[in-house]
C-alpha cells in the first residue's frame, strides 16, 4: 500500500476551468497584491499538495506554534511557516470573510484567497526560530526584511495556468508522481533533495540508499536559490547526463521540484522530509549540512532535529549519511564509517570550491565530478564567460 499524504489527504486546491474563469472575472472587482516568485512557489505547493495538509497560508496559531513548538496546532510536525505577507496598506482593506486576489509577477492571477485572520509577526523572532541566526548576512534572514508588515491566513484557490517549474518535461505534481510509483510496483521509494549537480559524493549516498529501497527520486529543487548557486538549466543537464550514464533506468525517477530554497538548515531538512512524503516517498536522504549556508548549522545538526520530532507522525524515514569523499587510497567514494586512511588521502571539494574552478576555466577532478557532468558544467561556464 502506497504512503499515505501528511496528514492522511492530498489537498487540491486547484480551481478547475469554469471557477477559474469565474475567478479570472471577479477578480477585477477585488483588492489585489503582487506576490513574489518566492510566494507563487509556496502557491503552488498549498494547490497541489506539495504542503498538505496546509489548505492556504498559515493562522497566527498555527504560526505561533511552528516557530515555538516545531508543530501544527493538530500536533503534526511542522518545522517552517508559509505565510503571506501583505504591506499595512494593503492589510487595511481586509476583513476576515474577504477574498484577495494573489498576482503573479507577470500581472497574471494566480489564486484567490479566502481572508480568515490577518496578524503581525515579528522578524527577529521568525529568524531566530527558523534560522537560528537574526544575522542579515543569512539569505534566509534577508528575506523577510523584504516582506510586508502583516500576514494573511486563509485557503486558497489556485487558478494560474501556467508551468512555473521551467522544466515541464521533468514536472510531476504529487498525484503524479504517486501514479508513477505505483505503476512501477514501487513500495519503498528514497527521495533525494538537490540544489547542486550531482557529484561523485551525492551519486554514492544515493546508491548506497537504493540498496535499501526499490526506487529512488531524484528530486531538484528549482525554484528560488541564491545568485550564486548554479543555475538549474545546468543542474539538469548534469541530471541528465549523469542518469543516463550511471543508474539503472527502472529505479530512479527524475521530477522537478519548483519551491524556493530558504536555507533553514536542520528545520528545511524536515520540511524538505514533509514534502518528499507528500510525493510519495517514504524515506528521505539526509547529508551533510542538508539546506545549509556559510557556517550558520552544525555539519550535522540538519541530521540530530529527527532526534527531537515523532518519527511515526512524520511518517517518513530519515536515512542519514556521513560526509563521502574521494580516497586515493582505497580508489572509490567513502566515509569516515568505510575508510581508514589520513586525510591526506581524501579528495574534499564543496560546491563553492567547484564554483571557484569552473570561473576560472578549471575543470574539475574525476574524484568529485563524472567526466559527463564536468564536460556539461565546463561548457556552461564557457558560454556564460
């Protein structure tokens, strides 16, 4: 039997094609915000269950209790608020009962919401809940000093039509995928949670998973990442080139994820986990610094906050990984667990370090990058100067 949703449905809040149009007509008679890409990520995941059982953006209960208790009001583990900011102006026209009409960046509707509650918040308390940090140099932190002063609660009804994913050939939503596994006769399926190319380190923890599981999920995330970080055109070319290469094509499964990062360390990791299982998977891979930046988390602190949630409410297996690494001695991927040589023997690079070779034309070594993948990031770098 497939893995249940969180919180035993999948919520659809996708409008169909007469209310959307309705909707669409309407919504020339209602007050309206302009929403960030960052927000029309989180949109899409309420409509297509990518966050269930959330139906829309968060109550100020439901909110107090995520940053204080790293649950829902229900008692569900819940590590991340999803919220809709709205400026004082904007806040003003709104009573609960309100609808308010959600456009996208490129001026079309996206969704309405049904107002129930509209509240403040407080950054320095949201930041240092979910970010640990109030540091502005967080990218996570940054963020919310961008974000209006009040917070909308209340469903929501999704109606824009278009792909935000950028990757409509590799875009499944949570229905789908499920439908997938299925038909493969999958029953354990790991999911694998990527904002970099995968390198020779990501290949081993997710092989030495699916040794475990009868599928894998190679599941990108594709939404808002930093400027720095490489862009996901790339990312999918090495996806790629790399599936086509080195993995047994009945047991992995390439679906874009389009949410935005937000560099919450150890709380993204779980919900990273919450999201993955509304996919469909029913364990999640967790590495080294999963959903970190800079030096703000613990190497593996993303891995010790399973240690303080209910894994049985949960409802998905966290299997964690050491750091792997090149050892010229043993002459394969390892880990502290596998290896006994010096340090002098292990080939570390972080993907800041590979960044750093590839703009100054260096390819990088055959211990973190297969040749397939090095070959499409040279490339690339090449193109973009």
């Amino acid at each position: 039997m497939p893995i249940q949703p969180y919180g035993g449905t999948l919520v659809d809040r996708s409008a169909d094609a007469a209310t959307a149009a309705a909707l669409r007509e309407r919504a020339a008679t209602l007050p309206g915000v302009t929403i960030t890409s960052h927000t029309l990520s989180d949109l899409y995941l309420l409509a297509v269950g990518g966050y269930s059982p959330l139906r829309g953006f968060m109550s100020r209960a439901d909110y107090t209790s995520v940053l204080e208790r790293m649950t829902l009001t229900n008692g569900l583990p819940w590590s991340v608020p999803v919220t809709l900011p709205v400026s004082i102006e904007e806040a003003a026209a709104l009573a609960p009962g309100a609808a308010l009409a959600l456009h996208a960046p490129d001026g079309e509707l996206a969704a309405v919401v049904t107002v129930e509650e509209v509240y403040e918040w407080d950054r320095d308390r949201e930041a240092a809940s979910v970010y640990g940090t109030t540091d502005r140099a967080h990218p996570g932190v940054a963020k919310l000093d961008g974000m209006g002063d009040r917070l909308i609660a209340g469903p929501i009804t999704y109606v824009y039509p278009h792909d935000i994913s950028g990757f409509p050939a590799h875009h499944m939503k949570p229905a789908e995928t499920r439908a997938e596994i299925a038909r493969r006769g999958w029953k354990t399926v790991v999911a694998f949670q990527t904002r970099n190319p995968v390198h020779r380190a990501h290949e081993y923890l997710q092989k030495c998973a699916l040794e475990m599981v009868d599928g894998l999920l190679l599941h990108p995330l594709v939404g808002d990442t930093k400027s720095d970080d490489i862009p996901a055109d790339i990312r999918m070319r090495c996806y790629e080139v790399i599936l086509d290469q080195y993995y047994p094509q009945d047991r992995v499964l390439l679906s874009v994820l389009p949410a935005a990062m937000r560099y919450a360390g150890p709380r993204e990791a779980i919900f990273h986990a919450i999201m993955r299982r509304n996919y469909g998977c029913t364990h999640f891979i967790v590495g080294r610094d999963h959903a970190g930046v800079g030096d703000y988390y613990g190497t593996y602190a993303a891995q010790e906050i399973f240690d303080t949630v209910d894994l049985a409410q949960l409802g998905i297996q966290p299997l964690m990984f050491e750091h792997a690494f090149f050892c010229t001695r043993c002459g394969q991927m390892v880990s502290r667990k596998t290896c006994p040589h010096a340090r002098e023997n292990h080939v570390h690079l972080s993907g800041t370090r590979v960044r750093e070779l590839l703009s100054r034309g260096e390819r990088p070594p055959a211990e973190f990058s297969r040749p397939e993948v090095a070959d499409v990031l040279m490339e690339a770098y090449a193109l973009n100067g």
